[in-house]
C-alpha cells in the first residue's frame, strides 16, 4: 500500500461496523496498529498521518491543528467534484484523552485512496496544507490564551510597571488597578500586540502541546513603558461602555475643574483670580486655558497621577 511508505504515515486497522455506527467521529482507543508485515483483513485501513493530530502532551504546534481545519475545507462538495478535495467519508474525525484530536483517512475505494495519497504526499514535501488557515489558527490561539490567562498575568505586569515608574498612592493605585481590569480583554490584547509590537518581534509563541507563551515585559517596554500603555488605555476609553467607566471614579482635582491647560495639561477654575477671566494658566503665564471636557479632563487625571 502505497501510504504506507510516505513518510508521516502510520497504518491501523479498524472495524468495519464501528466505521458505520461512529457517524466518521472515532477515538484512539478503537484503532489496531497495523504494522507492515500484518495482512490487511476485511476492517478498514486507516492512515494517520503526524501533521494531522494534535494533543496536549506531544510536539504539535498550530500547523497540525490548522491542517486539520484545511482537510475539513477538503471535504466541500466543490472539492471534491474539483478534484481538489477529498470524499467526505473517507475522513474520520479522531479524539482521544489529553486534548487529543485530529483527522484520519479511511480507505473506502480506489478513488479516496488516491485522494488520500495525494493529501499525504503533500504533507511530506510541505507541512502545511493552507498557510492561511496557519495564520489564523495561530492568532485563534493566542486569542483564546490571552482570555483564558494571558490578560489576567498582563494586567499584574502593567500595575508593576506602573508601581516602578509612577509614585501613587495606594488609592490611586487601586483606582488604576480596578481600571486596568474592567477593560475588555482584546482591548488588552491590542495594547500588548499593536503598542508593544508583539507578533512581528516574536513575544508570543505556540509552544508543543498548543500552550501559548507571552513576554509581557518586553511589550511594555517596546510600547513606551507602562505609562504610556495606560496613557492609551485612557484615550481609547469609550463613555457608552460600563467596562470604561471606572476612570469616571478616580477622584481628583480635575473631577470637577472646568478649564484645562494643553501646555501643562493642568486642571484650573474659570472663577480663580489667576485665571485673568478663564484663559491664564496659572503655571504657564500663557492665555492657554480651553474649557475642560471628558477627554480633557481624562487627560488632566493621568497627568495628576503620573
């Protein structure tokens, strides 16, 4: 049989019936090694090919999974009457214990074992069946990472950072801290992937298994540092949106002032007597006063507390 000497290729055996009863979903448990020198009976072969499973104690990464996802775009009609796909049942889904998932081929007739052959010979010229169904399994997996744990351990670094670059006080640094993780994880995700230019230097990575690892510190201090991160977070704040409107809570002079300096981006009084009539800062001697709005007086805030 000619998959069998196409490198990647492992043969099992499999009951027909459970074939038939298993609806193409089968697990690990139900395949019989079948190795060269056994004599094929009248189950089914089954070829399993090592770029199309996965689990979370071997060496994959988001190519195999992402193959998986392109056999499935195989199996479309289109494809397939293209000829560039492959007959439905002769794939079986394949799960097992510890995250283990995948794809493999049945040989049902002539026809798929040629669609077969030619799924697997690519395979071993090439790892990857799509390139962009790569891309978007690897961003897949970082997003689900960065909601599962990585926007909680981003939030703790940033509040460090914040903690080694900026003197507060410990209600300021609540108030921020509180601030920080009302945010909408993917608006987090942005910071740490856009700002502090994460993909392009390589500060995320799929390791073997599929577990995601981020260099929190390093996209800090590639966005500018932990100010500057929290300085953007501010500015993206969005009033219609319950999760931003903790800053709205951060009690300080400019709660309630109604005049803002751009030089300084200093808060003031349009009533002072050092404001010569509401347009003198009184820090810059300049006719520099604006009246204060809610992006001004976010500003005037993290001026104060920065």
């Amino acid at each position: 049989m000619e998959a069998a000497a196409t490198p990647g290729n492992t043969l099992y055996q499999l009951r027909r019936e459970t074939v038939e009863e298993s609806g193409g979903h089968v697990r690990w448990g139900d395949l019989t090694p079948l190795s060269q020198y056994d004599r094929p009976t009248a189950d089914t072969t089954v070829v399993v090919n090592d770029y199309l499973t996965f689990g979370d104690y071997d060496n994959s990464t988001a190519v195999e999974r992402a193959n998986v996802v392109a056999v499935e775009k195989m199996t479309d009609v289109d494809a397939v009457e293209n000829e560039s796909g492959i007959h439905p049942d002769a794939v079986l889904n394949l799960s097992g214990g510890h995250g283990s998932g995948g794809v493999a081929f049945a040989y049902t007739d002539p026809v798929s074992a040629q669609e077969i052959l030619n799924v697997t010979a690519a395979l071993s010229d090439y790892p990857l069946l799509d390139d962009e169904a790569h891309s978007n399994m690897e961003m897949e997996m970082y997003q689900e990472a960065w909601v599962d744990y990585g926007a909680g351990d981003y939030v703790r670094e940033l509040v460090a950072g914040l903690d080694q670059e900026a003197e507060m006080s410990d209600s300021q640094r609540d108030d921020i801290e509180e601030f920080i993780e009302d945010q909408d994880p993917m608006r987090l995700f942005e910071a740490y992937d856009t700002l502090g230019d994460a993909w392009s230097r390589g500060l995320m990575m799929i390791e073997g298994g599929g577990s995601v690892y981020f260099q929190f510190e390093e996209a800090i201090k590639n966005a500018g540092g932990a100010v500057a991160v929290y300085h953007w977070l501010l500015e993206q704040a969005d009033d219609n949106d319950p999760r931003d409107r903790a800053w709205e809570q951060m009690m300080s002079p400019a709660d309630d002032a109604d005049r803002f300096c751009p030089n300084c981006e200093g808060a003031f009084y349009a009533d002072d007597p050092d404001t010569l009539g509401g347009t003198a800062c009184p820090n810059c001697d300049l006719e520099s006063l604006v009246v204060m709005d809610d992006d001004l007086r976010r500003r005037a805030r993290a001026s104060e507390m920065f």
